[in-house]
C-alpha cells in the first residue's frame, strides 16, 4: 500500500461526484415540460419491491470500484472518472432541454422493501430520467473492469452479474423506461469507445512508432 502513496492526489478527482450530485439535484424538478417515454414493453415490466436493494446497492457499487480502480491501475480509475463525468454532463444537458418523467406506481403495503421504495420515492422526483444516470455509471463501471489485470475471479464475476441487477433495478422499481436505459447504454458504450479504444490503439501506435525509429 505504501506503494500507492504517490497516487493519492488522483482520489481527489473524486471531489467531482458531489458536484454533479448537486447538479442532479438543481435539475431534478418540473419546472420544464416534461415528457413520458413509456412503450408497450413498460407496461409489461411489473412493480418489484425487491429490486430496491440493488438499485441502493449503486452507490456503494460505483464509488467502491472507482476506489478499487485506482488502487490497481491509475490510468483505468482516471478514464472510467472521466467516462462518467462527460456522461452525466451530457445527460445535465438533455434533462435541461428535454425533461422526462416516469409516473410512479402506489406503493401499498409494509415491509423493508416498500419502505425503501419509499425512501427513494420521497428522496428522488421522477425527473432527470432519460438518460438513466444510474445505467450509464454501472456500465462505465462494467467496461472500467475489463481493463484491470491480474484481478480476482471474484470481481471478474461479481461486476457484470451486480450490474446487470442494478440496470434491471431500474426498471422494476418504475425509475425508468426502456429508452431510458437503451440511451444510457449507447452513450456509455460510446464513450468508452473513445476512452479506451481510441486510446489503446494511439498508444500502440506511438510504441510502434518509437520501436521502429
């Protein structure tokens, strides 16, 4: 651990999320128009209490593997950081220009689950929708993973299955629509390949370059 003392001033970086927080949240009204985008695959996808706990979950998944990333490779922790601030500014801009809503369904009954389905209800407006904030980190997430080596199984396996319970989390608790969810996974996927991609094969290059020389 000692090791990684000199790389302490990147876990500054992380000083960004509770700006954006606050973002979210200046954004987070009906003082726009707002738009539902709910389609016949909605109506389907049923109300399930349940699915609050990975929904909750996100918080801890997001900010424990940016941790995790920076303690096994700086460069991946910066990109996956970098990853989730274009992407949520870019859906700072949507929701200020094209604000959705996601009517939310009566939550009857007692138990842990409703309660916390409760609890976010009261905490988060059904605003700021589309894209899906919480998609778009987890699939940074996701493809930040891919690119640490020498990791255990044990996050090898655990990120994608935590994940994909956390995008579905959004649907079965009636946060967000499927366009919601598609538009994260687009914009994600698109700046990952610009990130990472792109990035990889400069860097070959440039090393091809240097060994021919």
């Amino acid at each position: 651990m000692s090791a990684k003392k000199k790389d302490l001033p990147y876990l500054l970086c992380l000083l960004v999320m509770p700006a954006l927080g606050f973002l979210y949240t200046l954004l987070n009204t009906d003082a726009r128009e707002a738009v539902i985008l709910s389609t016949t695959i909605d109506e389907w996808i049923p109300f399930v209490p349940a699915f609050i706990l990975p929904y909750i979950l996100w918080y801890a998944f997001i900010l424990g593997y940016l941790f995790y990333f920076w303690y096994k490779d700086v460069q991946t922790f910066l990109k996956t950081l970098v990853i989730i601030v274009i992407g949520e500014l870019v859906c700072f801009v949507i929701y200020f220009y094209f604000q959705t809503t996601v009517p939310r369904p009566d939550v009857a009954g007692d138990g842990l689950f409703v309660d916390l389905v409760r609890m976010i209800y009261s905490h988060d407006q059904p605003y700021n929708a589309f894209p899906s904030i919480h998609v778009l980190t987890t699939f940074a997430i996701i493809f930040g993973n891919f690119n640490i080596k020498d990791k255990h199984l044990f996050h090898t396996a655990f990120v994608p299955v935590m994940g994909s319970l956390i995008i579905l989390s959004t649907l079965f608790v009636k946060q967000h629509y499927i366009l919601d969810v598609t538009s994260s996974i687009f914009l994600s996927v698109f700046l990952y390949g610009i990130l990472f991609e792109l990035y990889g094969v400069s860097t070959k290059k440039s090393k091809q370059a240097y060994v021919e020389k």
